[in-house]
C-alpha cells in the first residue's frame, strides 16, 4: 500500500500536462490514500477552472474531514459562485474543521444566499466555527444576518471571541437595529470587545 502512495503521488507530481485536471480528479476518487487526496486538492486548487471546481464540491463529499476541509478552502480561494449551495451545506458537516473552512470560504465567495446558513453557525457549539460564520457575516454584510447577530452578541455563554467578531459584523453591516446592543458592549470588561463596540 505504501509504495502504491508513492506511485501515485509521483505520478501526480510529474505529470507532463500541468494544466489537466482528468489525473487528478481521478486520485481524488479512486485513491485510498489522505497524503494523495490532499495533494491532488492543492492541485487542483492552483489549476482553477469548471472541472476543478467540480471536483472539489465533490471531494466536500469524502470520506476523510481533512479532504472535505481543505476542498471548502479551494473552492473560496476559486471564487466561483457555483459552490455556494455545496458550501451551505457542508457548514453542518460533523467535523468542525469541515464546517469553519465552509464558513470561511462563503464569507470569501460574498454571496448573501449564504447567510440563513452561516447565521446559523453562530450558535455552532464549537467556537472556532462560530467566529468564522460571524466573520464570513462581516464580509456579506447582509442586513438579513442582524438579529442573530445581535444574539450571539448578548448570549450569556458566548465566548469574548465571538462576541467581538458578531459586533464587527454588525459594525460592516452598519444597522441602526445594533445601536442599543453597542452601547451595552461599551461597557464590557473585555477590551476587544469594547473596541469592537467603537
């Protein structure tokens, strides 16, 4: 199995036509191996186009979190508009990687279809996920994203992280809706926060 790897991965390595995605979409569903996978989703990453990106939404799709991470990754780094329905989806992936990466490509890709979605993540149990969504908010500032922003906010439990990033949304999105919950959060212990506030 192990040299089997290293065949595959000299084969993606020395491949005479860089600019063909067809030998890296295939390692990408046939092979076994994580070291393969992720090495023909950086490939593919760089390569940009139609096939690639379709490639990557399927590779949201695999079996190994790792894999599906790092697809969400290309597939916000591509810009393409066409992934935003995979990536709405792959923000509940079970793997927290999986669902931090999608929120952080959405916010890349700037398309408001996203924000049911991504608002709410904001109560993913999970922090690292739910800053992301907030911050992919910051980047749609979609005014429909304010009222659960406005909660993550002033949420009893909520850690100082996502507090200050859901208040920098807010701030981006510039809604008077926001003004009495700012004027709470100036009064925080947490100095980010109150910056955030400013």
């Amino acid at each position: 199995a192990q040299q089997n790897e290293r065949l595959q991965l000299q084969a993606i390595q020395e491949r005479k036509d860089r600019s063909d995605p067809t030998p890296l979409i295939a390692a990408l569903q046939e092979s076994e191996s994580l070291k393969v996978k992720m090495l023909a989703v950086r490939e593919l990453t760089a390569l940009k186009g139609k096939p690639a990106v379709e490639a990557l939404i399927l590779a949201l799709k695999d079996g190994e979190a790792e894999v599906r991470a790092a697809a969400a990754e290309g597939l916000g780094a591509f810009g393409d508009t066409a992934a935003v329905g995979p990536l709405t989806q792959s923000i509940f992936d079970a793997a927290p990687a999986v669902r931090t990466a999608s929120a952080r490509a959405l916010g890349l890709l700037k398309m408001r279809d996203a924000t049911p979605a991504l608002a709410n993540r904001l109560s993913d149990p999970v922090p690292q996920v739910a800053v992301a969504a907030a911050g992919a908010l910051a980047e749609l500032a979609d005014p429909a994203a304010v009222e659960e922003l406005i909660k993550a906010v002033v949420r009893p439990d909520a850690p100082t992280a996502l507090v200050a990033a859901a208040a920098g949304a807010l701030g981006k999105i510039r809604d008077p809706r926001a003004a009495p919950t700012f004027i709470g959060l100036l009064s925080s212990k947490e100095e980010n926060i109150r910056w955030s506030a400013v």
